[in-house]
C-alpha cells in the first residue's frame, strides 16, 4: 500500500470542498474513528445524527486505505446517492489529490439483471408464456426489450422502464437458475457479469443489505474480497438479513418448477413433480379454509408445526424433486446453449423447492414458521440472525455500522445484540466493539418543537380515532399546508385523505399528496418539495430517507407510536421466546424496533441548519405510558409541549414569515 500524500483530515477537506461544503466536527470526528476502527481492525458502531455528512465521514476512510471496501445500504435512494451523487462529485478532487485513480462500482443479486440468453431463447418458457395469456404485458414487454439494445444500457432494473412484475420475471433469472457465464451464449455480454467484474475491481463497491445478508448467512461468496464493511442505515441490517434468507413456497412456485422439470426432461419423474405440486396446491387451498376460521391469531398465522396435510405434501415434493435432480445429474452432456441454459432454470428452480421443503419439514425452535394468507404462502425464516452474523461476517473483517439512528433510549446494546455483537468489558483482550455518538450540527432545540398532546384519546386496535384527524387538521391549517403526515397503517392514510379532502375543501391552495401502495416514492417526494403548500400522507416506506429541506417541510405529523403489529409472525416468536426466559418480550422487541422508527420518523423535519417547525406525535400513550420515556431519549433534543395554543401560534408565524 503505497504512502498518500496528504493526512485524513487534508483529504476530508478536499472532498468537502468538491461539494462546496462545510467542514463539520461531527463529520472529521467520525472519519477518524472509522480510520482507527480500519486499521486497528475492529468493529465500529457510530450514530452520526441529520446533519453529519455521514457518507463522506466513511467513504474517506475508505480512499484513504487504498483496499477494497464493501459498503451496503438498506435502501434504493441511499445507494443512488453514492453512486450517482456522492462519489461522482469529489473522486476526481480526490484522485487529483492523491495522484491515483479512484474507482468505484455497484453490484446486486442476479435477479437485478435482465438475462440475454432467456430473453433470446428459441424455446418455450412457462414465465414468458404467461405474458401471452395477459395482453397488456406484452408491450411492456417490448418496452423493456426495445430499453435492452440501446447503447449503454446496464440491465439493472433500477434503470430499466417501470414494467410489471411478472414481465421483469420473464426476463431475468434468480443466481440458482443461471447457468454462469463460461457456459452461455451471452456469458461475454451479460449484464450481471459485467457489474459484478467492474465491481469485483474497484475499491469502493456498493451493494444492498439484502444480498450481502444472503452470503453472510449462507457462507458462500457472491461479493468481491473485501479489507472492511460498511452497513450505512445499519438499524435496517437485521431485519434485511432476516427477510433475505426467508423461505416461502406457493402453488405458483411448485407449479412453475413443476413445468420447467416437465419442458426438460419430460417422463415419468417429472409427471410424478408434477403430481406432487398438484396435491400441494390443493393442500394449501385447504389449510386456507380452515385458517380463515382463525382471523384473530395473535401470532398471525404462525405455526409450531406443520399440520399433518402439508407435512405430507411437502415431503412428496422434496422426495420427487429429489429424484429428478438425480436423474438430471446423469444427464449426458449438452452442447446446446439454448438447453443447456433450458437445464440450469430447470434444475434451479427444482433445486429451490426442494431445499424450501426441506426447510419447514425440518424447522425447529430456532426457526419461525407461518402461513401467509395474503399469498397463500408457507414461510420459514430464523428466530435470530446474531449468531451467523457473529459468525460469519463479525469475525472475518471489520465492520463499520452506521446510521442517523442506532441507540434506544441512548443506549446501543438492543442494536449490538441484534448484529450478533458483544459488549466489551474492561478485559483487553477481547474482542467486541467500539460505539460513538456524533451528535449533530443542528440545534434541535432551538430549531423545533416536539408536540405531545395529552387530550387525545389512545390509538385503539380497530383503526385512527376521529380526534386524531381533527387535531391534524388544525395543524395543517396552522402551518399553511407545508405538512408531512406519518401514519402506521394504509388505512389510516386513506381515512386521513378521505377526512382531508373534505375539511381542508375551501383552501385550495393546499393539496393532499396521497401515497397509494406501489406509488415510487421519489414522484411522490418531487410533488411534495415543489409545491410548498402541499401536504404528503404517507405510510412506512416515507418514514425514512425523505430529504425535503426549507419551507416545503414545516411539519410533520406521527398518528401513532409506530409499534411493530403485535400479529406479526417473526415480532411474536421472538417477544415469546424471551418471555419464555424470563424477560419481557415487549421491551426488548417491541419498544427498540418503534424508537428507531420513531427516531426516523422525527428526522425528516429538521434537514438543514435553517430549518424550523413542529413534531406532532399523535398518541397520548407517550406521556403516559413507563416505555414513553425510553422512546423520547431515542428522539432527536427538541423543545417539548403539550399546549396546543403555542403550536399553532408558532406554525402560523412560520408560514406567514414564509408567506413574506
């Protein structure tokens, strides 16, 4: 590794000047620390509050080693703000500065990609038939195909035309149905080969959580080699592993392997798959009836066994799966592209069902099982992901974990536990990690106000109370409009809208933004920044990222402390388990997950030195409750009241200083 030039802090400063930025405390006292956790090999956890410029306090670190640094974000936004924003800006500045060449790329899992051999293919193929069977599919489909052959197009499905799912699926491939590139057709052009060998030779390469939770729990590489791990949005990582290595199966997905098995190989094996996904299906079309008798499961459709029918019917698909990939494995050799591709999707995707089926016939204790009635689906993921966590990715390279929101009640141990971590204690020897809070430039006190009204009756179970909606109403007329509305549930934002409509009806000069499920998030954002008098209600996927600074965002609205669902299969396991261990499941599951969230939540409003406004937090149980207190440490320092009176006087000085 070859000497550079100039210190940390010199190249730090040079960035900052690339984006004709401020130096920052926080930001310089963050890079160091990750500097240090990089060298001294170990692991980091650094909050680095709205405001820090968390992203170049790593990234310079990064450069500054001069080895290959993975770094993986939760979300679409933050990674195309690295990759398209942050480093594109100050890696010329930095490369003129150190007198080398700085590069940087992105890598995703296979299913990104569009695939060239299937969408070339001379054979039939069960996903694309069905986009004959549905008319209006197929000139997204040529939308997609004509975006294909332009020049430069990357494959990436985050670039490509918004098309349906089921066209995307006719046209890519999951990492277990690709052949590979030494044996395709189009290894040389493939979309997915390419990023991964121009990510494979960067030194900066940025990725999702998703897949490199995927080869964490799996133990099986997909990333390039890598000197250290950067988790931005960090209080995701947990979650994101435990969705990522999920397991489900449907009739459609039996159905489909079923076809793919019979198109390839077709005789008495394939016709007896074929059979045992046809009993399956009818197996889960009757578990379905009979678990509509049993709406009001607490444990949302969790199951501690698999009932008698389905045990048996999975076990006929594992075992015939089993002796088709047997015979498949005989197979002679084929010289053929088309089939030889034709077998890898075949042999893929009877490979997935039958380790699905082996999993749930096998789960344990340490394994959460459901049925999920929304897709007629039975799922199976792990109770906890700290121990292949610990395991597979704490002990192999350091790893930086880093978010605006990291601490529950100023404490990062229930973040610490989750990851697999542990804390160190005053033994020298041992190996744990570091933690550092930053804090934040802002001033939040003085900048904003937190309001807790007391007056308002408690969220109840059956949906949003009607004093809620009033009390929103009041404050979005105070404000002017310039309101972000944070609601726990889609029926909430569509009883909100309904009632806004209908109140807020003589001032048309606001206007009600309603996020709808699918919306893209970015349109919705872009809509509610340009039109200052505008109100945006939205449900979870707002709750994070939104970067709306200045006069647009003077409010933000939360109904309801946003408590996980008491029914969620993988919530209830887990608080179950600790209770059986004599520890209160609520405090250690639920409350950490909604302080993060609420934290969140809390961090749109104040987005630049300049900004003002009012936090409204619509549920009285935070004043009242013993947990309340836990969740107002999580929450950015504003200035507190529950006096209506001042809010509302406050919000209409606000918008009339606007207004002048």
């Amino acid at each position: 590794m070859t000497k550079n030039p100039l210190t940390l802090e010199e190249l730090l400063e040079v960035a900052v000047n690339a984006i004709s930025g401020n130096s920052r405390p926080g930001q310089i006292e963050m890079a160091k620390a990750v500097h240090h956790a990089m060298e001294q090999r170990e692991h980091l956890l650094v909050q680095a509050g709205t405001g820090t410029g968390k992203s170049l306090a790593y990234l310079i670190p990064a450069i500054f080693r001069n080895k290959t640094v993975l770094i993986a974000t939760a979300t679409l936004a933050l990674q195309r703000q690295l990759v398209e924003r942050d480093l594109p800006r100050v890696i010329p500045a930095l490369s003129k500065a150190l007198g080398r060449d700085i590069t940087f790329g992105v890598y995703k899992g296979k299913g990104n990609y569009l695939c060239l051999q299937k969408m070339n293919t001379t054979l039939p193929d069960p996903d694309a038939d069905l986009l004959l069977d549905v008319g209006t599919l197929s000139a997204e489909a040529k939308l997609l195909r004509d975006w294909s052959n332009q020049p430069g197009a990357t494959g990436d499905r985050d670039d490509a035309p918004a098309v349906d799912r089921r066209v995307w699926t006719a046209h890519s491939v999951s990492g277990r149905e690709c052949v590979g590139a030494d044996s395709c057709a189009y290894g040389d052009k493939c979309f997915s080969e390419r990023a991964k060998i121009k990510a494979g030779s960067s030194d900066i390469v940025v990725t999702n959580h998703a897949l490199l939770a995927i080869e964490v729990v799996d133990n099986h590489p997909i990333l390039p080699d890598r000197d250290a791990i950067i988790l931005d949005e960090g209080h995701e990582f947990i979650d994101r592993t435990t969705q990522a290595v999920a397991e489900e199966i449907t009739a459609n997905m039996a159905n489909r392997a079923a076809s793919l098995a019979r198109r390839h190989l077709p005789g008495e094996v394939a016709d007896n798959l074929t059979d045992a996904c046809s009993n399956f299906a009818d197996a889960i079309l009757d578990f379905q009836l009979i678990s509509k008798q049993n709406e009001d499961d607490s444990a949302g459709g969790r199951l501690t066994q698999l009932p008698a029918s389905l045990l048996q019917a999975l076990s006929l698909i594992r075992d015939t799966a089993g002796e088709f990939l047997g015979i498949l494995a005989a197979d002679e050799e084929l010289t053929d592209f088309d089939l030889i591709a034709e077998r890898a999707r075949a042999k893929g995707a009877v490979s997935e069902l039958s380790a699905t089926c082996g999993k749930l016939i096998k789960s344990s204790d340490r394994d959460v099982m459901w049925f999920d009635a929304a897709i007629n689906a039975i799922r199976v993921a792990p109770l906890s992901v700290s121990e292949v966590l610990q395991q597979n990715m704490f002990e192999e390279t350091p790893v930086i974990v880093t978010s605006a929101t990291l601490t529950v009640g100023s404490s990062f141990k229930p973040t610490a536990i989750g990851l697999g971590l542990t804390v160190l204690d005053d033994e020298a020897d041992q190996v744990g990690f570091k933690t550092l809070d930053v804090g934040s430039p802002f001033n939040f006190s003085t900048q904003a106000m937190l309001y807790l009204p007391q007056h308002l009756p408690e969220p109840g179970r059956s949906g949003p109370v009607v004093e809620g909606f009033e009390e929103l109403a009041d404050l979005i007329l105070a404000a002017g409009g310039r309101t972000l509305a944070l609601f726990s549930s889609w029926r909430a934002v569509d009883a909100a809208a309904e009632m806004l409509q209908e109140r807020l009806a003589y001032r048309r000069d606001i206007k009600i933004i309603t996020q709808r499920k699918g919306d893209p998030v970015g349109v919705l954002v872009e809509k509610f920044a340009a039109d200052h008098r505008s109100v945006l209600l939205g449900t979870i996927s707002l709750w994070q990222g939104v970067d709306v600074p200045g006069e647009a965002c003077s409010l933000v609205v939360i109904d309801r402390i946003p408590f996980p669902r008491p029914d969620d299969p993988i919530i209830s396991a887990r608080a179950a388990k600790i209770q059986e261990n004599g520890g209160n499941g609520f405090m250690e599951v639920s409350v950490p997950k909604a302080a993060l969230m609420l934290a969140q939540g809390a961090g749109r409003l104040i987005r630049s030195d300049t900004d003002r406004g009012v936090v409204a937090l619509l549920d009285s149980r935070i004043s009242t409750k013993s947990y309340g207190k836990v969740l107002l440490r999580s929450m950015p320092p504003f200035w507190r009241t529950s006096d209506k009176s001042v809010v509302i006087e406050s919000l209409q000085r606000l918008d009339l200083s606007y207004a002048n």
